[in-house]
C-alpha cells in the first residue's frame, strides 16, 4: 500500500512539474499575465515540497517531515497570493511571505517536538483554509471569464475539501504522534483528487490566459493608441445600429489649426496636444456619456439622456477648458482652440449615422465661421466663444 501511494505521490510531482513548465513556457512568450509566473513559483515549492514528503513516506524522520511542511505550506501560500494578484493586482510576495512564515511558526514546532500527527492535522487544516480562499478569490472574479474561473474555483474548493478529510479522520483517531506519514482512506482520496486537481486547474490556467490575451488584443483593436479612447471602428460597432431621440446628443470637436501646431512644433507636440484634449473630454462628466477619437484631430462625443440645450453647454464647457490650457513645447507656450458641432436625434429617433453627420456639419459651420465656437445643427448663428470669454 505505501508503495502504491509512493508511486503516486511521485506521479503528482512530476505532473506539477510539466504544469510548472508549461506555465513558465506560456508566461514567458508574452509576460503579460504575471499571477501565471507566481503560479510558477508556487508549484516549484509545491513540488519540492512533494518530492521531500515522498521521501519521507519511505523514510520517516523529523527533518524530513519539517521540510516537506515548510514547502509545502510556502506552495500552497503562494497559490493563494497568486489568486490575490489576478483577482487585484496586488504584488503577492507579501502575502505569500505572511502566510508561509505564520504556518511555519505555528506547525514546525510541533514537527520539530515529535506531535508529527498534530503537525499535518495543522498543514491539512491551513491547506483546506488556503484553497477554499483561493476557490473563493477566483470565484469573485467569475465575470472575467466564467467558464475557466468557476471551473478553477470548484476544483479548488474540491481539493480543500480533501485535505480538510485528511485532518478529521486524523482528529477523530487522536493520532496525535504517529512517527510516519499518515495512512487512510481520506490520504489516498486526497491523492487522487491533487492528481485530478492539478490536471484540470493546469488545463483551466490555460483557458483563462488565451482568454485574456484573446480580450486584450480585442481591446486594442478598438482602442485608440494614443489618447486611450474609443477608435472610430469601436463607436461605430457600439452605436451604428443605433437610433437616436431627442434625449441623445452627438458632438464632434475638431481642434483648430492643428495642421500648423505639427508643421511649427513637429509632431510629438501635436500628440501632446491631442492626449491633452482627450483629457478634457473624459473629466468631470456626471451624465453618461462615450467618447471617441474619429481621427486626425477630430473626436466625437455621445451623451445620452440630456435636456435641451444642455450638449451646447457642455460643447461650450469643454471648448472654453481646453482654450484656457497651456502646452508647454521647450520654451514655447501653446494655447490651442477647438470648434465643435451639435446635433440632436428626433423625437422619433434617427439613425446614428444620420445624427453623426448633422454634428460633422454643424462643426463644419463653426469652422467656416471662423473657428473657437460650437455650432448647432439648425441655429443660424454659431456660439462664438471667444466672445462669450470676452464678456465673462
């Protein structure tokens, strides 16, 4: 029997160690998904930790048994911490220190003193804790992926399960000092499902990197490089099928003279100014509202459930924020304007696109008269801007 449970043990250290391999393959191609290389990390103690208690089920002794603990306990820690940083972000190396130190402290000792038996009922008890923790930080974020991260969360909640087996069966023999490794029903149960555990949590790790990478790339496919707003193809693939009522607003901002601000200052001026505008569109909104850059210099600004005449003044508010900025360029001082053109869907709803090029001719208005102003589509007369900033 401990010579089948030998193999065993034997055969779970090596699958962790192709997991671990495989993870480190797959983090080091991209180094994107950093929580994948703490996996890495986690499972390398976890295996150390594994190898040494399968030497210690042939051979018991108190350094063996001290040793494969602390590996162990320092693995399980760091798959928590792992779980801790995809879910936040947080660096884990903290909180994987933390852990490993307090259940050394708490279980080493009484390795160390010959109450082994009491010492894995210690490291089964803080390994149930630890897993069913980390079941429960990847189970809160479900919504990312939720195939791969409710299938992770059952799997570890399963394993804590059986270690947490391993500890009563322990507790109800009272085999407080046992002077090898424990050996029951409830060890070989955890056995097989570490072995099953490891196999589809390695395989469920995997999913949840290609989806990942596969929302990134999407992300940046529809995200503007340089302002970080939304690009022309991602408005129109969220609001072309859209028709638009009169509580819904398009305004398109175009800054003015911008041609002449990469011809005198170069062009890295001209994507400060740009950054900087987009700054202004996304700050301080109350009401909901999405932007975008349509190209060039031109950028388009959807508000949804506004009163009448409230996108002009909102046109009006951030044209005159953006005209009291200073660009600093070297040793010059840009103050740069924008014109921009408003136009709002019918009572009885109007394509988007429609309204969209209501709003690009109302700017074109603003332009032709005379630039720094905001144009309504069906006013006569523009807003000049500069004489509102006149008389204020």
């Amino acid at each position: 029997m401990m010579l089948d449970y030998h193999s065993l043990l034997l055969a779970l250290g090596v699958s962790a160690a192709c997991l671990m391999v495989t993870l480190f393959g797959t983090w080091y191609s991209r180094r994107t998904d950093s929580f994948l290389l703490t996996l890495v990390i986690a499972l390398c103690l976890t295996v150390s930790g594994i190898f040494a208690y399968s030497s210690y089920t042939v051979e018991a002794d108190v350094m063996g048994a001290s040793i494969a603990y602390t590996f162990l306990m320092a693995g399980f820690g760091t798959i928590y911490a792992a779980s801790v940083q995809f879910r936040s972000g947080t660096r884990p190396w903290i909180t994987a220190g933390a852990i490993t130190a307090a259940s050394v402290a708490f279980g080493l000792p009484l390795m160390i003193a010959g109450f082994d038996g009491l010492g894995f009922i210690v490291m089964n008890l803080a390994t149930a804790g630890l897993l069913l923790e980390t079941a429960r930080q990847y189970w809160r974020a479900r919504r990312e992926a939720p195939g791969p991260l409710i299938g992770m969360a059952v799997l570890y909640a399963a394993t804590a399960v059986s270690f947490a087996l391993c500890a009563v069966v322990l507790i109800d023999g009272q085999q407080w000092v046992l002077g090898h490794a424990p050996d029951n029903w409830a060890e070989n149960l955890n056995i097989a499902v570490c072995i099953a555990g490891m196999t589809g949590i390695g395989a469920l790790s995997l999913a949840l990197h290609q989806w990942r990478m596969a929302t990134h790339h999407r992300h940046e496919a529809m995200t503007d490089a340089l302002t970080g707003l939304l690009n022309r193809r991602a408005l129109f693939e969220q609001h072309a099928h859209r028709t638009l009522g009169s509580s819904t607003a398009v305004i398109v901002f175009d800054i003015d003279r911008f041609k002449s601000i990469n011809d005198q200052h170069g062009h890295a001026a001209g994507d400060q100014v740009l950054r900087l505008f987009a700054e202004d569109l996304t700050s301080g909104m109350k009401i909901r509202n999405t932007v975008a850059r349509l190209g060039g210099e031109e950028f388009v600004m959807i508000l949804d459930g506004v009163l009448p005449g409230r996108a002009e003044r909102i046109a009006s508010d951030i044209s005159r924020r953006f005209a009291a900025r200073e660009t600093v360029i070297g040793e010059a001082v840009l103050k740069c304007t924008v014109s921009a053109g408003v136009a709002v869907g019918a009572p009885t709803g109007q394509p988007f696109e429609t309204v969209l090029g209501l709003a690009d001719n109302a700017l074109y208005e603003a332009k032709r008269a005379g630039r720094d102003r905001v144009h309504v589509a069906g006013y006569l007369r523009p807003v000049d801007l500069t004489e509102t900033r006149t008389t204020a």
